[in-house]
C-alpha cells in the first residue's frame, strides 16, 4: 500500500490551521572549513525562539546522496514520493512558465538550435540567444498549424522554449528529437507504443513546418524537442489529506507544482513581506498554506553567500506576521539545499522546524544545521513532514484497533 | 524479499533467553510546555542503571506522523510488517476477548443496534447498552442455528460483540452489515468474490434469526456485523526466529496477539509483579519471552499522568526479578505512546532499550524520552527491534559470503 492511500484511509477534518513555510535551497555549507553555514550565519532572533518551543530535524529531500530538483523535491514535501509520482519535464516546463495545462495537453521542451547544410546539428543552444530573441521566434511557431490540434509556443529563457499541444487523445509515449550532441541530425519523434502513432506523426509535421518558418533565422534556423509529458495525474490534496489548501509563490514554477496537486494559488507581491501578508489575508478561507520564497535558492545558485543570508534574515524579521496568526502546526523546511560555495542543488540534508501543541520539545534553541541535527526529529525523509504535519493538527485516525 | 524471509534464512537456534519487556503506550508529553514526561517524571533508579549498560534509541510504531492501534503495534514489536500483515478487526475482537480462534473460525464485530418500523437504523450503538445487558442478548444468540455451522456470540463491552462462525469453507470476503450511519437501513452481507458466495448466505441467515430473536428486546432489536475476518495466517515465531517463544500478559487482547505469531501462553496473575514472577517459574523452558503491562496505556488513555508515573515506577521497583535472571538480551519498549495530556495513542516516538553483552553503548545514563534521543541507536523504525534482539543473541548468521 502506497503512503498517500494510508493517509486517505486516515485523515479527517477539523477546524485547525497549518503553515508550511519553505525557503528554497535553505541548507548550505560553510565557505571554510569549520565555518558556519548561511543560516548559521544569519541573525535569526525569531527563528531560534521560535526553535526554542517546536520539535527541530534534518531532512533528507529524497535519500541520502541525491540532489534534487524542484520538482521532486517539492513532491517529496506535499507527501508524494518523488520516485513514484515523476513530472514530465515538459509539464514541468509549462509549470515553469505559469501555463495551466489542461487535461488532455501534451507539452516538450524547446531548444532552439542551429543545423548546418548537410542537416547536422551544430549548436544545439543557437549560440544562446536572447530571450527577446527567443520571444519572437516563439510567436512566429505559434501560427503553425497541425491538424486539428492547438498549439501554444512560449519562451522559457534564452534558447529554451516550452510547447504544449492541445487536442485529444495525445500520448507522451514519444521519444526526444534532440540527439543530445553535435554533428548529428535531429532525430524523428518515434512512437513508443501503438497509440502514441499519430501523435508522433503530428509532432513531427510540427518540427518540420516550424523548420520553414526559421529557414532564414539562422543560428535559430531548427528546434529540437525532448521531455514530452501530460499533465501529471497526481492524487489531490483534498482527497488525500481533506485539506483545503492554498499556495503563496512568487514565480510560476512553484505555483504550477502547487496546482498539480490541487492548491489554490493566491494572488500575492514578489517581497517576502507581501507573501506574509497574502497569508494574514486569507488565513480564515483555507486550513492549509504553503509559502514558498525563491530568493534563497537564487542567491545559492549564484554562490552570494551573503546574499541569501540577508534573504533569511528577512524571513526572521517578518516572521511575526506569521507567528501572530498562531497556526494550529507551523512547518519551516527547505526544498533542498543550495550551497552559495556549491553554486548549486545539493543532496545535503536540510533544517526543519516544527511548531504545535503536541510536539515533544527538544532542548535545541537555535535554527540551523549543525542544532536541528541533534533535535528530537533526527535525520528523517522529507516525505514524512505531511504525516507529521497531520498527526499534529489531530487530522490522522488511528491505524488498526 | 520481506525482511521475515531474510530472518528466516539466517536464524539459527543456540542457548540464550531473551526478554521483550513491553511497557503499553510508555511514551509520553509533559502537561505544559518543557516539562517533563510520565517516564521522565518517574524516580526510576533501576531502569536507569539498566541505561547505563545498555543502548538507547526511540523507535517509530508504523511509520512517522502514524498513531498505531494494539494489534498493529504489537505485529511492528514481533518484527512483522504491520502494513503487510494487518490482522482482521473480526480476529482482533475475538483476540481481544481472549477466544481462541482455530483455522477455519470466520470473526465479525457485532454492534447491537436500534431499529425502527421501517426497517431504519435509528441508534448504531442501541443506546449503549450495559455489558450484562449485553451478556444476556449473546447468550440468546448463541442458540441461533444456522446450517452446519457452529456459532458463538461473546459480549465484549457494552454494545459491543463478537460472533465466530465455525464450519468448514468460509470465506472473509464479505461486507459490512453496518451502514455506518443511522437513518439507514442494514445493508445485506454481500460476497466480494465468487467463493465467498455460500458464506454470505449463510451470515444474512444468522443476521436475519438474530433479529427474531431480538424481536422484544428494543433497543438492542438487532445487530450490525463489521470486520470479517479468518484467522490471521501469520508466519510462525517457531519458523522464523526459530525461537520457543511464551507470552505473558494480563489482558486478552495482548494473548491473542501473541498467539496468532506462535508464542505459548502463560498463566500469570494481574500485578507486575506476579508477571515477573512468571517469568522467573519459566525461564528455563522458552528461549523468548514477551511480558506486557498494560496499565501504562489504560493511565494515558484516562489522562491520568500521575497513575501512569506510578505504574512505571512499579516496573523499576520490580525490575530485579527480570534482571537477577540475566538474559542474555533484555528489551524495554513500548507498543506506541500514550500521553495523558492526548488522553489516546499518538505517533510520537518510544524510549527503547537493549541491554546484551554485545550492544555498544553510548553516554546515555537514563531511560527517558529526550536522553533516548541522545542513544547510540538513534531513532529506528520497531520493526527493526527483533532483529537487533535476535542479533545480539548471537542468533543470525551472516548474509552472503
């Protein structure tokens, strides 16, 4: 039996409050040896009184030594099992974007590429055009017309586009055309089962007309396509948890993933303040918030260690708006981490805090990663903080007499 | 493969004894926030000098976030996955009055209920009728004769029962009478597959006599049947482990269990200290011995912190009797937590210890929830405790060469 249909058996509905808080990328590593971390290194008053009262872990976004993306990683902090319940890239690119997908849309991801005379590849990112570039381009293939099917071209960043086919019966069993490396020819989008025939037909009529359209765009003279996906079928959070749940994101990505399981996404500012206030706005109409900040992870990326420490430090001082609000379960995790001395996704495991009336306090008063190691949550898989969230909002039935 | 084919494989019998001392619902919360513990409260001089020469750890029942029931709890603590192995709520109930089920018994939980004139549920639990009450209808029922089964109907508490039908070829693929709602009618037991078939007749006989004879008795004019179940067709203790394994216990429900894995049962009396006295009579004559107390559990569910404090420190008192024996492993668990401030099960972690020769221990000199955390065994699903115990017994060999 699958964890989400043993909480589906369990779960009931009552009248507490949840908040999970998500600071993307959150862990971190030192710049020296011995050093303290991001979090460890940002002032963090709020936060460590906070710790002083709630029950402290380190979680494992999906097992140990794996780095994930956001896609997964978020998955894994809703309750699904990210190796399970796997999101199409192409979906996943739409999610990235802000496109609501329909249910029978079909969706890949773009590169706009450059192929020479003799019909090879060879440069498969069209020397990185701009995204005004890659704008423009995308509203030329958007007149292309296949059958009977819609189809929308939208630009990601630079090279990368996403497509989404709308019609019906269309099958994600096809294969990439990308190849993947230079000196190759895009491939044809091959059928991986019966009925993914005509899709693969009109995908590849697509390619071909929208080659005409770029004949004379060079180095965006071709596309390649990979990642084609549906709009994932994952379980609903109100019909798994009952909970009637509401998202806070500032960028699309994080919107779109809180949609595929069913959140309500909330008009909200890009501060870290507007999201807090978006949530004290609409605390009486849901039982459940995820708020996701983005700016952790970006300054992770881009390795300004001080940077993201300034980010948390501005969660911690606008923490009252949440705090005032006094949730029945108040969760503070990360996705994943995003070292700045990486530059990256890392696979370390990463801070988590949880606040209720029924948590067994620990003896851990600071909010880091070094104190949560030692709090009374141990070291325990991110998919287990839905459970944990439940059971401590009194929303999980007994299981077995 | 399931962890119990791979115990299978590597068990081998030799001359230790070991000791599964159960302490019901022995986790617990403090009543305000920081303070202690029922178990951290207790003056528990023994339990904690045991401490010192053993490994600690918490252990999840199920899984994080789950709040276990006994039998489920229970199947964890003897190293069967209780996902898998889930015990009928029919076979429980019977365990659970202490009738002992043989192959072909089918068990259902019967509510006694209201009906009105036409043929609606008006009251599920026919105004909780008193246990006496209760007796005297299943005694009437008893004689009800359906074909060429056997039937017996044994109260359990107030409206509730249990009915074994005993005959050859009956199947537990059948559903609920109960409709689970008053303003309802019954619903007719009907055959989930094609074998169950003769099966579900003959218990809509049953159902439909039993109403005859209750007839008068308004407002127990009629029963509800839920649960079905055979007996649970448990891999053996004798099998797996090898082990010659005797359970003692005061409370039926604890026996039941015990018996569905193979473990004999021991005649005791109701004090800890006539458990541990049993135990003493027949060391020589087991390998493995499960004694459970339950009186932790019944304090907690009644909310009543000090009593549970109490309880405990009778076990400290009276832990000399296990001790002076020196089995070579000795195991002090609990089943799940029971903390009187929840007044029920919850999912919080349970203190664990395990004292052998050969445990490596840690720096942890009591036996309490947050210096638990602090063990050497940090925190562990139970149903990895009868490998460990089984290990330390010198009792499983190498896996692979």
């Amino acid at each position: 039996m699958d964890k989400l249909d043993l909480i589906k058996d369990l779960s009931i509905t009552n009248n507490t409050k949840m908040v999970m808080l998500v600071l993307d990328g959150l862990g971190g590593l030192s710049l020296e040896a011995g050093g303290k971390t991001e979090l460890e290194t940002a002032n963090t008053p709020n936060l460590d009184l906070l710790a002083e009262s709630s029950v402290l872990g380190m979680t494992d976004p999906i097992m140990a030594g794996i780095t994930p993306g956001s896609g997964p990683a978020h998955l894994a902090l809703f309750g699904y099992d990210p190796i399970k319940y796997a999101i199409g890239r192409g979906a996943l690119g739409a999610a990235g974007i802000g496109f609501n997908m329909q249910e029978n849309d079909l969706a890949a991801r773009i590169n706009f590429a450059t192929y020479d005379d003799n019909g090879l590849i060879t440069d498969r990112r069209a020397g990185r055009i701009t995204t005004d570039k890659s704008s423009q381009l995308c509203e030329l293939l958007s007149v292309v017309k296949v059958s009977n099917v819609k189809i929308f071209v939208k630009p990601v960043k630079e090279h990368r586009a996403v497509v989404i086919f709308r019609g019906s019966g269309l099958s994600d069993k096809l294969s990439d055309s990308d190849p993947q490396r230079t000196g190759a020819q895009a491939k044809e989008v091959v059928a991986l089962d019966e009925c993914a025939k005509t899709t693969a037909v009109l995908v590849n009529e697509f390619i071909h007309k929208a080659q005409s359209v770029l004949a004379d765009k060079h180095p965006a003279n071709t596309i390649l396509l990979r990642g084609f996906a549906r709009k994932p079928g994952l379980p609903q959070m109100k019909d798994v948890y009952k909970l009637n749940a509401a998202a806070i994101a500032g960028y699309p990505m994080y919107k779109g993933l809180a949609q595929f399981v069913g959140m309500e996404i909330l008009q909200t500012g890009q501060t870290i303040r507007e999201e807090f206030e978006t949530l004290k706005t609409n605390f009486d109409k849901f039982n459940f918030f995820f708020i996701h900040i983005k700016a952790t992870d970006s300054f992770g990326e881009d390795g300004s260690f001080a940077k993201k420490v300034k980010v948390i430090e501005e969660v911690d001082k606008n923490l009252a708006l949440i705090t005032d609000l006094k949730p029945d379960v108040l969760v503070i995790a990360g996705d994943h981490s995003t070292p700045a001395f990486l530059k990256s996704h890392s696979w370390h495991p990463v801070p988590f805090l949880l606040h209720s009336k029924y948590c067994r306090l620990d003896d851990v008063k600071h909010f880091g990663e070094t104190s949560c190691l030692k709090g009374a949550l141990g070291r325990f898989p991110a998919l287990d903080i839905m459970s944990l969230m439940m059971a401590n909002s009194l929303r999980l039935t007994k299981y077995g007499a």
